[in-house]
C-alpha cells in the first residue's frame, strides 16, 4: 500500500513538474511574440495592460512592467486550488554573458519595494531571444493565499506608490554582471479587480467570488 500511495505521488508530481512546463512554454512563447511585434518600441505614457487568460490548467494575470514594458508581471492560480496563487516575473538583459544559462535553477536574491526577500527567487526559464537578447524568468517563492498575498502587495502599493523588483547582489553573484536593467515596477491600481476575475474564472460560473 505504502509503495501504491508512493506511486501515485510521483505520478502527480511529476504531472505537475510537465503541467508548470508547458505554462512556462506558452508564457515565452507569448514573451517572443510580443517583443517581435513590438520590438521593445517606446509605449504610451500612462499605457497599463492587463490580461487575464487560461493556460492549460493555469489562470495566469499579467501586466507590463513601466521600465521594461515587455517584462511582465504575472499572478498564476493553479486551477486544482483556486485559493492560492503565485508570482512569477521577468528580467530581459542584452548583455552577452556566456554564462547566463547557469542562472537556471538559480536562487537570485531580489529586494520588493526595498523590502529583502530572505528565499529569493528561483530561476525557472532562461530564454535566448533574436541572438542578442535573453529574458531570465523567475518565480517568487511559495503559493500563498491569494485574499492574503493581494492585500499585502496593495498595502505595499498604496504605502509607496508603486511595486518594484530588484535584482540585488550577494556573494558569488552581481547582477550587473548579467542583467542591463536590475529592476523594474508594474502599476497595480486594477490587480485587486483582475484577481478577482482570474479566481471566478478558476471557480466557475457556480462560485460567486466576494
């Protein structure tokens, strides 16, 4: 029986590891296109753009960043707990670091709003882009609840004006070295409404999300 029960949480372990894959695909792939149409091209002053979609059994939010506008930052429920969600962010760099793909796996230290973040931030895809570019995506640590983690980022937000990430040094590792930009903010005015849509969304029209 114990061996069965083994079995079994490999099995699904391993379902979610191909599952979180195939997001991450999609996401760079929708990264590629969008800097190909856009080709990291001057935005609007005051542009804020939002999209909320379906990724296989993820409900990924997402918004572009103000300093980089093709780095976006994305909230993603896992539609098997949709009280939960995580965060994932990007980095793009043209600086042509021969070593950047021994970032994958990578914990990178990473200060939110000047605040440190003791777990860092793990390094999940390193993606080469037009030969000369490549964007490092990283997700924050944890799933956490997501009635909690929305009002702890809005209280951030309101307090200072704005959310931003930043890439910080520690021994062994200075992004400098890698990333042209170290940080970058997103305006989060309409997160509270737009993760209220992704959880309905997750929930079904059965659920009233309040």
């Amino acid at each position: 029986m114990y061996k069965k029960y083994g079995v079994y949480y490999r099995f699904n372990n391993y379902e979610r590891n191909i599952t979180m894959k195939r997001l991450l695909i999609i996401i760079s792939l929708h990264l590629f296109l969008f800097l190909l149409i856009f080709s990291y091209q001057a935005q609007a002053a005051g542009e804020d753009e939002w999209y909320v979609e379906e990724f296989d059994t993820y409900i990924v939010t997402a918004v572009n960043g103000e300093i980089t506008h093709g780095d976006k930052l994305r909230f993603f429920i896992n539609k098997g707990d949709c009280t939960k969600m995580g965060i994932l962010f990007s980095f793009s760099t043209m600086k042509n670091d021969r070593n950047i793909q021994d970032l994958q796996n990578k914990k990178l230290p990473i200060k939110i709003n000047g605040h440190t973040i003791h777990d860092g931030a793990e390094v999940i895809l390193v993606q080469p882009l037009f030969g000369t570019m490549n964007t490092v995506m990283m997700q924050a640590p944890g799933l956490k609840s997501i009635k909690d983690m929305t009002s702890s980022i809005m209280s951030w937000y309101n307090q200072d004006n704005f959310f931003g990430i930043q890439l910080v040094s520690k021994q062994g590792f200075n992004p400098e070295d890698y990333f042209d930009i170290t940080d970058n903010n997103w305006k989060l005015d309409k997160l509270p409404e737009k993760i209220t849509k992704a959880q309905s969304i997750c929930f079904g029209p059965e659920v009233v999300v309040g």
